[in-house]
C-alpha cells in the first residue's frame, strides 16, 4: 500500500519566544519528552452480507489496532533574582511523531442460486498504515502554528480478486479495491510546572523558592491528539454464462468510518533539580563589647556556602563611620566557607551600631543583615576591664593605657577571595587604620 504523508504545520512560521535574560542562573537541564498513545485500538466493522438479496454476497469484517509514539527535546532553565523562574526552551526541529496501525481485514462469500448455497471465509489478511512526522516541539494552544497533523492518503489498490467455477457452464468471480485515509493531529494543550498550569502560549513561571541546596520542579506536558481511520470499499462482483456471457451483478462502494480518537494525555511526569547556592544563616547580632579610643577591633564575619552552586556576593556596611569591613565582594564553591572582616575603630565615645549587609545570589536571602554594637571609651578614663590603672589610681587615674589591636575570629577558617585569606594582609590593614588614627590626634 502506497501512502503519502503531509506535516501540516500551518503557512506561519513557528514563532520563537526570546528567551529571558537572568542576572543569576543556575545549571541548565536538557529535557526530552517522550510518549506513547493508543489510536485505533477496540475498532470493529462488519458490513454484514452485502447485498441484501443478491444471489452473490460478500462480508467484510475490519478490526484495527495501532497507536503513536511521539519524542520532543527541549532545555530549561531557572534564573533569578528578581523571582525564581523556570523557563522551557524547545531545541527547533526535534519533535517527532510515528504513526503506526495495522488492520485486521477478512473477506467472505456466499453464493446462493438455484437451491443451491454455501458460504466460506476466503481471504483473512493484515494491512499496515504507517508513517512520521517532524516539527518543531512544545507547540502550544494559540501559538502559530498550534498542530501538528500526519495525513495518510492511500491510494486505492486491489485488496482481493477472487473467481471459482459454481457449477459446469457457470463462473463467478469478484475484486475488491480499498482506499485508506488516516488523520493524526496532535498539539501541546499546555504545561504544567509543580501542578500549576501556565498562562496560556507562555513558557515560564515564577516558582517559589526552598531555600535547599536544590530545587526541586516538577515538570508535565499535556498534549490533545484527534485521529480518524477511514477505509472505501469497492466490491464489484461478476457472473459468467457460458453462450450467453459476463455481467456485473454488484459494483458498490461501502464507506467505512472505521476508527476515531479525541483525548488528552499527560507526559510523564519529570523532576528538574536545579543546583542553587545558599548562605548559612550568620549571627543576627554582633556585640564587641567595650572599645578604647584609638583601639581598632577586627571581627572575622564567616560566610559558609551549604548550597551545590557558587555563592557569589558583595559585602557593605551602614550606620556609624567608625564601622568598616574588608573586602566588599566574597564568593564560596558549594561547602566552602568564606568571610569578610568588620572593622571598629572609634574615635570619640558612646554607643555605636552598624549594619553589615550581604548581597548575595541566594534566591531565598538575597540580602542578610548583621547588626554590629559596640561601647566605644576614653583611655584616659576608668579601664572597663579593670576597677584601677596599673599605678593603683583607679578613675581618673593620669596614667594612660596603651594602644591595643585586639582581634576576635568567629571560628571558620575561611577561603577568601582576592586579599582576605592572607591574615597577614589584614594585621597589615589593621595598622595602617592604626597609623591614620595616631596620625589624626597628632594634628588635632
């Protein structure tokens, strides 16, 4: 059976969505979605003894069975920050559809003249229809085109030829031709991503986030598929006398609506699981107690990375100008503890706080805050650790304290970037603040 397949894909171009821009992304996750239907399946005709009457009859009983196989490609994709979003990107030219069905078709006789009558199955054969299509996937309800359809036009050919001799002096014979038409139509209806269904002809959606290492989507396509499995039957059934000739008793055709599907399926089901990077939740807190004027207090601000992507971020401080931190950017691999270092150095008395605020690609907490205290005092005053001076003044002792760089490490060991892993380079830093300090009172 010769069959022509046409892939209907519409006069418009396939129109491709531009496909978002993030600041952050995580690894992209290549998808391939493939799926089997049944078509045709539990199809069965029988035209019964045709014609009514008819000295010759013929019966035709058809039974079908068949289904699709249908495979898209694509890659998704999760950014943020301004929301988490996933976002499904097709890969042009990778859908694929195979049609496959097969009839079951038997043919009998019966023949009745002159008293004389008999009946028997003379001809039981299978028949396939069969064939693929490519387009481009995840067409969706609106989009344009919005199908995709695999058309089977066969051609009509000679099913059976059949003659035997009824009696001496007569003949009798048939032919039957058959002509095939298939239809399979299939479209994406639309997406679903964590059992939320998508806006329609849209590709993204803002998921919330877990604040895990990864994130876990889920991920399902729903697709609407419409087939027929129509067959034209031409019996022409003939008579032969000897002397006196041939003619046709019957030359007939016998449409047959033989098949028809309209259903929705779901893909199966995938769990995309996207790599992301999360901050450990630092001290909310930090209190340095009580500070001498003209004493600089480092605190080493550990920043531990317990997600499966790089943490990257910048680090700035608000509130008092006595308040520093050292360096403005960290990054951690996946388990790797970096760290900034929080610099007090006051040079007049009183209460001060600041505000450490780390800017991060951590889609849960983008942004964290740590809040700084500090009492900042006199020298020349009553030391706050001690009730007298080393003479035995007490306050208001005119003994004055020595300058003191105290350093108080948050217990990480931490892989810094750039200069903030050298704690050399950060004693250094300390007393150039130092130096700057003295250098400031000797003016004054």
């Amino acid at each position: 059976m010769n069959l022509s397949i046409l892939l209907a894909l519409g006069t418009a171009a396939h129109a491709q969505e531009t496909p978002p821009v993030f600041e952050f992304e995580s690894e992209p996750i290549d998808i391939v979605l493939d799926d089997s239907v049944e078509l045709y399946n539990n199809a069965e005709f029988d035209t019964d003894w045709v014609p009514s009457g008819s000295p010759l009859q013929v019966r035709f009983q058809i039974e079908s069975v068949g289904g699709a196989d249908i495979e898209m490609e694509g890659v998704a994709r999760m950014g943020w920050p301004d929301s988490l979003t996933v976002s499904l990107e097709p890969v042009l030219a990778t859908g694929e559809i195979i049609v496959d069905a097969s009839l079951d078709a038997v043919t009998s006789i019966r023949f009745s003249v002159a008293g004389y009558e008999w009946d028997s199955e003379i001809d039981r054969r299978g028949i396939g229809v069969e064939g693929e299509a490519f387009f481009d996937p995840f067409l969706l309800d609106g989009s344009i085109p919005d199908e995709v359809q695999v058309l089977f036009e066969g051609a009509v050919n000679e099913l059976l030829s059949y003659s035997f001799n009824v009696f001496t002096g007569v003949n009798a014979g048939f032919t039957v031709d058959m002509g095939p038409e298939a239809t399979t139509t299939f479209y994406a209806k639309n997406w679903y991503v964590d059992g939320e269904r998508l806006a329609e002809a849209n590709r993204t959606v803002v998921v919330e986030p877990q604040g895990e290492a990864i994130q876990n989507v889920d991920i399902e396509l729903v697709g609407a598929w419409n087939s027929s499995l129509d067959l034209v039957l031409n019996p022409v059934f003939q008579v032969c006398v000897d002397l006196i000739g041939c003619w046709d008793l019957v030359d007939m055709d016998i449409p047959i609506p033989l098949a028809g599907d309209d259903f929705e399926q779901f893909f199966p089901l995938q769990t995309l699981e996207f790599p992301l990077p999360v901050l450990a939740p630092p001290d909310e807190v930090i209190d340095l107690g009580t500070v001498y004027i003209g004493q600089i207090q480092n605190v080493e601000v550990p920043l531990e990375n317990i997600g499966e992507l790089d943490l990257l971020g910048t680090a700035t401080i608000t509130g008092s100008i006595y308040f520093s931190n050292y360096p403005t950017t960290f990054q951690a691999a996946p388990g790797v503890v970096d760290g900034v270092v929080v610099t007090f150095a006051p040079e007049t008395e009183g209460q001060f706080e600041g505000t450490l605020l780390l800017a991060s690609n951590d889609p849960l907490q983008p942004v964290t805050e740590i809040a700084f205290i500090a009492d900042a005092v006199d020298p020349l005053g009553t030391s706050p650790t001690t009730p007298g001076g080393e003479d035995g003044d007490g306050a208001g002792g005119s003994k004055a304290k020595p300058t003191v760089i105290t350093t108080e490490v948050k217990g990480c060991k931490c892989s810094s970037t750039g200069d903030n892993g050298n704690m050399a380079g950060l004693g250094l830093f300390a007393l150039v603040g130092l130096a700057l300090f003295r250098r400031r009172s000797s003016k004054g």
